[in-house]
C-alpha cells in the first residue's frame, strides 16, 4: 500500500509544482497563436487521444505507469536544463501530456481495482491530503517566480526529478492490472450518442476562452505567478468543499448537474471580458467549485447507461471526442483573433472574444437538457 500512497502524493506534488502555471507561462514568452492554442488544449487533448489508443491494445497498469512518469519527468528536466522556451516548448509539451496520458490510464486501472477495497479508502484519504499539498506546492512556485518567469525553469527541473523518482516507486507496488483491449464498437444506446454529439459542440466552444485567458492574464490584467497560484488555490479550495453536496446532487439529478455545471462555465469568459481588476476574476472562481464538482456527472451517466462491455469504450470515445473537439475549438479561437486583432488593439479583440464565448456558452449548455436520463438496466 505505501508504494501506491506515495506515488498519489508526489505526483499531485509534481503537478502542481508546474501545471497552474504552463499556459500563463507561454504566453508571457510571446507564444501566441495555434501555438498557445495547442498548449492549452493539450491536457485535454493528447491524454485523450492516447487513452482510446490504449484501451484497444494489451497493456500493464504498472509498466506503462514507469514508462509514463519517466519519461515526463525527462522531458521537464530536459526543457529545465536548456532553458527551451521557445516553440520547441511547445513540441515537448505536447509529448509530455502524452507520457502523462499513459502513465494516467494505468493509474487508472489500478485505482478501478483497489478501488472497492480497504486499500482504495485510505487511498482516497491520502489524495486528500495530497491535494492539500498541492496547494501549497502551486503557492510556493507563484511566491517565488512571481514576475521572474526564468526562475520557472528549476521548477520544471524539480517537478521532472519527481516524476522520475515516482516511476520506480510504482514498479516497488504490489498491485498491477493486466488490461486485454478489445475492437472499440459504437454504443446502440441513442441517449449517449446524443452525449457524445453535445459533447463535441459544447467542448468546442468550450475550448474557445482556453487560449484567450493567459493573453487576458497578460496583456490585460497584467498579472504574475503568485496571482495565478492565488487563482488555482481559490478553485481547489472551493471545488473541495462542493465535492461532496455536489456528488449527492448527482444521485439525484444526473441531467440537472450536467447542465448546471456547463452553464456554471459561462462565468469565467464573461468576467474575463467584462472585469476590470484581478479581484473580480479571484472572486468568479469560486463558481468553479461547482463546475469543477459537476464533471463527475458526465462520468457517471456514461456508467449509468452502459453495460458492463461499454463503459471502458464510452468513456475512452468521450474523452477522445472531448480532445479533438478541444484543439478544435482552441485553434479555431486563434485563428478568429489574429484576424480580430488586425482591426482592433489585441485587448479590445479579447474583450469582444470573451463575451461571446461566454453567451456561446450559455445557449450551447442548454443541449445537455435535450439529454433523456434513462438507466439502462
């Protein structure tokens, strides 16, 4: 059990140490365009994509999670260590979400199988404390980096030598989990075809803002890291104390939390274009505790509306339809910007942007009401 509570607490810590921080980080570098626009989705999108690659194919839990973390750790060190803050930052970005989304879907195996046991209690006690770390963690980084974005580079140097320690903690573990991928086939089940297709809509417009607000955080509010670490801790605390009312809402009302948490999503571009101080945006995050809390709905209703042969299939395609609609959207968004910008000054042209997405994002939530709850027994 240590090897397993060990690797959930360091890999919350390697993650927080640098995550919060990427996209505001490219963008202060002057990577702007499909470029930032990959970054942004890219935790979103390549861990999606691999995962449904993945789940066709014979896998270990244990051996692709060292292979994974190990290979990300590399990655940082290497991008740390030369100082590579250019568009070469963002090629190994993108080869470090995929190590990630490997090493991810073997964890997640492993958590489905300790999950029902003892083990899996005191591992989910554990990640609780663990997130608690992170905070701190994410705290530490903006404390110190503030305005001296450089500094980012020993951080990127730690987190990789975590990473790296945590693979050979995981292959100490006892537990492992041999995964037979099998022929993906489309779900029969209309209700969640129609998920799928209101998916894809929705992430797009989604995935809209995503590139838009490190250039706001930048160009617009002028913040720093410490403003941004501030920014992730008031969404961590809030979505850790929704977590639970969420989830008896959720029993309730699958449909109605879906929804909700969509619509919830609208505050954050239409603070972003309509704010005018760093306070109203640390003060629209507290929304993101419910929509944050919201995301284990779409989980559970695949699950719900699946046999026991669909859920593993349902959810790779939903998390692999949610990738490619989110790069999607975020180049698209890019795209609209340059042209916007060349008419008006880049923060009108965000303002603009924001407000849009945000109303987009309103009319696109009300699709998830279309949704019929019906278990499938």
């Amino acid at each position: 059990m240590k090897p397993l509570r060990t690797y959930a607490v360091l890999n919350n810590l390697a993650s927080s140490l640098i995550n919060p921080f990427i996209s505001f980080f490219t963008a202060s570098y002057g990577i702007t365009g499909v470029l930032l626009a990959i970054v942004s989705s890219a935790n979103t999108t390549f861990p999606g994509v691999v995962q449904f690659i993945l789940a066709k194919i014979f896998i270990k839990a244990k051996r692709i999670i060292e292979l994974g973390e190990f290979l990300t750790g590399l990655f940082w060190v290497l991008i740390g260590s030369f100082a590579i803050f250019n568009s070469f930052f963002v090629i190994l970005y993108v080869v470090i979400t995929l190590c990630l989304g490997v090493a991810n879907f073997g964890w997640l195996l492993i958590l489905d199988k300790v999950s029902e046991t003892k083990r899996g209690r005191i591992l989910a006690y554990y990640s609780f404390y663990a997130t608690i770390g992170g905070f701190i963690a994410t705290l530490i980084t903006g404390f110190i980096v503030r305005d001296n974005l450089y500094i980012m580079r020993y951080f990127f140097i730690v987190s990789g030598l975590i990473y790296i320690i945590n693979s050979f903690i995981i292959s100490r573990s006892d537990v492992d989990v041999e995964y037979k991928g099998g022929k993906i086939t489309l779900t029969r089940n209309p209700e969640i075809k129609k998920l799928f297709v209101v998916t894809f809509i929705f992430t797009f417009i989604w995935s809209m803002a995503w590139p838009l607000f490190p250039l706001a955080q930048v160009y617009k509010f002028h913040m720093n890291e410490l403003q941004i670490a501030i920014i992730d801790l008031i969404s961590g605390i809030s979505t850790l104390s929704l977590q639970r009312i969420i989830g008896r809402l959720v029993d309730k009302s699958k449909k109605l939390v879906m929804f909700l948490g969509r619509l919830g999503l609208a505050t954050f571009p239409l603070v972003y274009g309509l704010g005018t101080s760093v306070y109203q945006i640390y003060l629209a995050y507290i929304v993101s505790g419910f929509t944050n809390s919201a995301s284990i709905s779409y989980t559970a209703f695949l699950f719900d509306n699946s046999s026991y042969s669909e859920k593993r299939v349902n959810i790779a395609l939903y998390n692999m339809i949610s990738g490619i609609s989110a790069l999607s959207g975020s180049t698209f968004s890019s795209f609209i910007l340059g042209i916007l910008s060349t008419r008006v000054n880049l923060v009108m042209a965000i303002n603009l942007m924001m407000i849009t997405i945000g109303i987009l994002r309103i009319l696109s939530s009300l699709l998830y009401l279309k949704i019929k709850e019906t278990v499938r027994r």
